[in-house]
C-alpha cells in the first residue's frame, strides 16, 4: 500500500482495492453523491444529527484505512482533492491478458507497481485472448509485450527449421502425406 501527504499534512493510503482510474472516477462520483445526500438532509432537518448512508466498501476501506470520517465535511473534501489529484496525475498501466486474472493476482501486481513504480500507480486491465499466454503492457509512451504469440513470432524461422528437421527425420509427416488428407483422392472418395 502507498502513502502520500496532502497539503493539510494527513497521509492518504491507496488501497490495492482501488487499482483502476475507473474505480477512481468511481468513488469521486459517489463522494458528490454523499456529499449532496448530507447538504440535502441538513437543508430538510436542521439540528439532527447525520447517519452515514449505506456506501460501498471500496469508499469505506479507503476512509477508515486513512482514520478519515465520512460524516466530517473537512474529511470528504480531503478524499475528493486526493483522488482527483491521483485521477489526473497518477501514472496508469494498461495490462492486457489472455483471460480475466483473478482479484488476488491483481492485488498483487498493483502492490508491486506502487511499491517499485509510484505509489499511486493505477492498473487498467484488459482482454485479448489472441496472445495465448502472456501479457502484453503498455504506458504511456511503451510497449512491452510478454506474450507466447510474440515469442513464436520471434522464434519463427527456429520454429520452421524445428519442424523441417523433425519432418526430414521421419519424426513427423506432413499432413499432405497422410492417407486421406489433402489428397484428390480423398476428396472424390
């Protein structure tokens, strides 16, 4: 987890919860939300004391793990500078996969980024089941692609030697040269 100061002096932690800017667009939507609910409850009923609406538990992990109160005004406007902030500032990384990795292995890469590339790193993933295995990452101004299909694109005439040396040797048959296959024969019987 990464930590920050803000202006007023409060460290802010980023939990690995919060790993996408989407998540972070996200939880700055449903701080104005909060934040109207509140206006609209003191405008209704004056001198009552405010509960906290039901609110999700990436906001809420994000509050109590910085010991900030979501009722406090002072506190909401803490969190809404600091994800805006981190919303326009923080260095995004864009991670492609073969299939959806699971939450736990994702927490785990967002840990390592904030704690070897920035604190505030955020993690875009995505799917392309065209590189077999692997991964394929991208910031904003490189590419790294980890994937098996760029290995054998590389590795292409090793490859075809491969398989030219193993066919010479008798290990493996063309499929042209297997009985019924690709044959003319085969196609009129």
């Amino acid at each position: 987890m990464a930590h920050e100061q803000t202006p007023t002096g409060k460290k802010i932690e980023l939990p690995t919860t919060i790993f996408g800017p989407v998540e972070v667009r996200r939880l700055r939507r449903e701080l104005e939300t909060l934040e109207d609910y509140l206006q609209q409850v003191r405008i209704r009923e004056p001198g009552k004391s405010l509960a906290l609406p039901k609110t999700t538990r990436t906001l809420e992990a994000l509050a109590g793990n910085n010991n900030l109160n979501l009722l406090q005004t002072d506190d909401r406007t803490i969190l809404k500078q600091f994800l805006k902030a981190v919303e326009t500032k923080a260095p995004v990384i864009h991670i492609s996969f073969a299939v959806d990795p699971s939450a736990a292995f994702t927490a785990k890469i967002v840990a390592w980024l904030r704690t070897n590339i920035h604190p505030y790193s955020l993690l875009q993933l995505g799917l392309q089941p065209s590189i077999a295995a692997g991964f394929i990452m991208r910031t904003p101004n490189k590419t790294f692609d980890f994937s098996l299909r760029n290995r054998f694109l590389q590795q292409k005439d090793l490859l075809l030697s491969a398989f030219d040396s193993a066919a010479k040797a008798g290990m493996v048959q063309p499929a042209v040269n297997l009985p019924g296959a690709g044959s003319k024969e085969a196609a009129r019987g």
